[in-house]
C-alpha cells in the first residue's frame, strides 16, 4: 500500500502568498523582510490549525534565502523547532542559550521556533528572559502559542506579538475547492460548506474532515454525504421544522424532533441550530444584509424563498424563545420535555384560535336542531358586561313586582305558578368549584380578564315569554338552593347577600367587594341559563356593581354579633346569664 500523505501536510503552504486568510500578517512581514526591518523576538498567538507554525517556517526560510540557493533548500540547519510542552525545565532552556551564541553555517539567522511556549515552566521563562531581550544578531527567535493570557508580562514586552485570526467560512470554503480541483474531486458548493462551518475557522480541521469525508465519498462529494459522515444536522431539516412552524403543525414538528433524537443527535445541538436558522432568515429579510449568509448559492435561494413566508415579528420572537430554551436547556432535569415546549409555543405564534373554535356555542346544539335554527358561535367581548342583543321595537315596563309584559303580546296573561319546576342543569360542567376566596381564583383574577359571554342568536325565534317578579325570585331561589345541594356554598352564600333587582329584563345585583363580583361573573353562564330556560325568556341580562358602603354593615361589633346570635338561639342569653359571662 503506498504511504498516504495527509492534506495539511500535503498542501502546506510554501510562501506567504499560499497562506489563507492572514493577508494581514504575511503582508506585514514581507515589509518587514524587504525594508530590513524584522525585530528579532516575535510572537504568533492565535486559535488552532490558522497557520503559525507554518507562517513561522516561510519567514525563517525567507530571511535565509538570497536568490542563489537551489529549490529544494529549506535551510534545515538554521531552523530550530523546540515544542515547549515536552521540554518546559530550566534545563533545556539553557542548552539553548549555549546553542544561541554559534553562527549559523548556511546562510544569515539561526531561527528558533518554540512551539506552544506557554508550556514552559516560571523558571524556564525567567531563565530565558535575558537572551530574548538581547540575542545575538544572526538569531531570531519565533514563539507560538494558543493561549496567551498564560505567558509572563515580562516575556510578551519583549515580543513583537502577531495575532492571528480564525479563518472565514468563505476562504476555507475557497481553499478546499481547490485542493478538491487539484485531487480531481468532484465537490457540491454546499459540502465544501458545510466541512468549512464544521472546522470552526481552522484550516488544519477543515483539511481532515475533507481528507474523512473523502475517504468515505470518493471522488463524488455531495452535501448528503458530507452531513451523513460528520453526523451534522442539514440545511434541511431546519427548513422542514420552520415549515411546519409556519402551518402550525405542531404533531408533526414533534414527531420530527423524535425521530432526530433517534438518529443520535442531541436535543440542544438541534435548538441551537433553530435559532441561527431563524437568524439566517432574519437577514435575508434585507438585501443590504443577504452578504450575512454564508451559505452556498443553492442554499442562498432557499432561504430567500422561506424568509418571505415568515413575517419580521414571527422571527424575532422564534429567535428569542429558541434563544431562552438553549439558556435553558443545560440546567434543565427534562431536557427532551423543554425543547418539546419551545417547539410548540413557537408553532403557536401564528396560530388563530378563533378559525378553530366552531363547535363552542352558548346555546346547546340539540335545541336549535328542535327549532330549525342555525347555531351561532360564541363570541367573547373585551367588555366586562354581558349583553345581549335586544330585540328591535319592544318595550317592557320597569317594575320589580309587576308582571313583565311584552308590548308585542299584551293580552297574554301568565298565572302564578303554584309549583316551581326546577330544570336539571350542570352548574359547573364537570370542573370542580372553586372559592372565590382561595389562592387559585385570586390569581386567575390577576392574570385574566374575566371571561365574559355574548350570545349573538336569532331575535325573531328565540322565546321572550312574560314574567312576574314573584316566578324570577321562585327560580332564583331554587338556583340557589341547588348550588347548596351540589355543595357550592361559597358561590350559593354570595347569591344571597344581595337582592336582586329586574327592571325590565336586566337584573341588577350589588355586592360589596370586587371578590364577589369575579365569583358570580365566573359562573353566571350556569345562572343566567337556568333562569332563561325556566322563564322561557332569553333576552335577560345581569348587571353587577360594587357598592363598599354595603361592606361596613357587615364589620359588626361585639355587642352587634351577640345580638344576631341571640336572634336565633335565644338561649345564650341564658347561658351568658348562668355563667356571668362577659360579652
């Protein structure tokens, strides 16, 4: 088998010119070379894989270099390469210095690479110290580091220091193109892309990931290959998920991430992911800000495409709820549970309740089928009342102990029932009651307004039967009476604080807290039906107000709560007496 030579080494950069992506640096050290002008302690800093140690290598052969010399000639007695991770002691730096002191036999600069320098121990630096603030003349000493921040103050003011920067997404992209010319490879815009986004600004990275990806391809790179092997999320999965978004569709964005997280991917790598794609589509919304994407230009249409089916708004907001769960998502206990949360509020920004809600209705269904009349749906009001249209060109006389008469049908007479029907209703529709004074209806009073109900009917075919005063309070009286019998006390005792007063078909209560008010809103529904259905009249309509007078008659004194008392138990009196009990 014939020796494989791996890319990085195989394309290593020879001159200045071959170096991708630090014009910056190699254009200020072919000045400092042409105008004599090299300081004689540099250091290179800057990520992995960017070039410094082969930077390093070019400027040490180029100081040596005086245009006679064969081509082959790379000056390796002058060049000197210590790894300072393995040889760190006082030691090794002094046989150094030894060594510093003897010229150069070929050429002009004995050139010292010391590779990862921040390796070398407190004493080694301060050994080296003297001899890098005053070599000698023919020597030139090179430092390259990753980290920075670990070499001494002292060390670095001695130093012309270079920092070099990550290699873009497009010069890598570029540079792998044509390497992959060069094998006689053929390679998918949006593969190079993806090895170039998967590298992290190193070259060195994005030449072994090629060098993989090869291997496993062949000579036919494509994007579905290259995210296969580098086992990464494609372009297209992220492009399914927002459209699926933008339909709402939230059970199939669901199963969408299952079947990710059965691929092995994990869960905030794919909601970090949402959130760039969101960003991507963010700046396509612009044409000033498209050369933000870096992506290949099939990919680029794409995006285009979809950014005009999501508004600004919607992005913004998928960017910051994405953006909240990868926050998130580290010190959650149900990573799976959050993304699956984020994923359906973010399926909910665009969703319209009202275009599904067409099986709601006020009245029940079965007696507009009896009726022949075409249900309407329940519309809910920003206002606090509930209000009912009222039929045109009727009038009703205002009384509260007269019967309410009908101008329409004025000699109708309705005679006093002697027995009241009570109708079976549900009072809470299978939901559990809950105190107007407990901590949950508190709450629901400061997060919602109270839910109120408009029933938009037919005027014509509804009945709006006469009433006398006495029927309303008989059903009135049996609501109440069934509240208790259901075991709803609380909402029963607040019925009975007040009575109610008709003036026409409008009934008016006064409570004196707002406390009772949400109370009897929250199930007016239950109350206002059953004396519809009872009265056989479906133009009432309930009004509540809150007086706080009515509230200081019920701070009773001590001698006024003894009174009540012995209004119903006239034997206490007896008792205080027996006992001499004091009141």
């Amino acid at each position: 088998m014939e020796h494989f030579v791996v890319s990085a080494r195989k394309y290593r950069p020879q001159t200045f010119k071959d170096v991708v992506g630090q014009q910056a640096i190699t254009n200020t050290l072919l000045n400092a070379i042409e105008n004599n002008h090299l300081a004689q302690a540099l250091l290179f800093t800057g990520p992995r894989g960017v070039g410094k140690t082969t930077c390093a290598r070019i400027l040490a052969k180029m100081i040596n270099s005086d245009g006679n010399e064969k081509e082959d000639e790379d000056f390796a007695f002058n060049i000197f390469e210590l790894d300072a991770a393995s040889n760190n002691g006082v030691d090794q730096i002094r046989e150094l210095t030894d060594q510093v002191r003897i010229p150069p036999q070929v050429g002009k600069y004995k050139v010292y690479i010391i590779d990862e320098v921040h390796m070398l121990s407190q004493a080694a630096f301060n050994a080296f110290l003297k001899t890098l603030e005053e070599p000698p003349k023919h020597c030139i000493f090179i430092l390259a580091t990753t980290e920075k921040h670990k070499i001494i103050p002292t060390i670095l003011s001695r130093c012309q220091i270079f920092d070099f920067k990550r290699i873009t997404v497009k010069d890598a992209k570029d540079y792998l193109k044509y390497i992959a010319e060069e094998q006689g490879i053929e390679a998918e815009d949006d593969a190079l892309h993806i090895i170039a986004q998967k590298a992290d600004g190193a070259m060195r990275d994005a030449l072994s990931i090629f060098d993989r990806v090869v291997s496993f391809s062949g000579k036919n790179l494509t994007r579905q290959a290259v995210t296969e092997n580098l086992n990464v999320l494609d372009y297209e999965t992220y492009f399914t998920s927002t459209d699926y978004i933008l339909e709402n569709n939230i059970p199939s964005l669901l199963m969408q991430f299952n079947n990710i997280l059965a691929k092995g991917f994990d869960g905030h790598h794919y909601i970090a992911g949402l959130a760039s794609h969101f960003r991507d589509l963010l700046v396509c919304k612009n044409s000033e800000t498209v050369e933000l994407l870096e992506v290949g230009e099939e990919t680029k249409e794409k995006y285009l495409i979809q950014s005009q089916k999501a508004s600004q708004t919607f992005l913004l907001q998928g960017i910051e709820l994405a953006n909240d769960c990868d926050l998130k998502y580290k010190s959650s206990k149900n990573q799976r549970l959050l993304v699956e949360l984020c994923l359906m509020q973010l399926a909910s920004i665009t969703f319209d309740g009202e275009k599904k809600n067409s099986k709601n209705f006020i009245i029940p269904a079965s007696y507009f089928i009896n009726k022949g009349i075409k249900p309407v749906p329940v519309s809910v009001p920003k206002t606090l009342e509930t209000k009912v249209q009222e039929p045109k060109q009727k009038t009703y006389s205002n009384t509260t102990t007269n019967p309410v008469q009908p101008t329409k049908n004025p000699e109708k007479k309705v005679s006093e029932p002697k027995e009241v029907h009570i109708p079976k209703i549900s009072l809470n529709s299978g939901k559990k009651a809950t105190s107007g004074l407990s901590l949950k209806s508190i709450k629901a009073k400061k997060e919602h307004e109270i839910k109120q109900m408009e029933v938009v009917v037919d005027e014509e075919n509804l009945p709006t039967d006469a009433f006398t005063y006495e029927d309303f309070m008989g059903y009135w009286n049996s609501f109440i009476k069934q509240l208790e019998e259901k075991g709803q006390f609380n909402l029963a005792s607040i019925l009975s604080i007040d009575t109610p007063k008709l003036e026409g078909t409008t009934i008016y209560l006064e409570f004196p807290n707002a406390t009772n008010k949400v109370e009897v809103e929250r199930q007016q529904y239950d109350l206002m039906m059953f004396l519809k259905k009872s009265l056989n009249n479906y133009e009432l309509q309930l009004s509540i107000d809150v007086n706080e007078e009515m509230e200081k008659q019920y701070a009773y004194t001590t001698r006024e709560k003894y009174e009540k008392l012995l209004e119903k138990n006239p034997m206490i009196e007896t008792l205080r007496k027996t006992f001499d009990l004091d009141i």
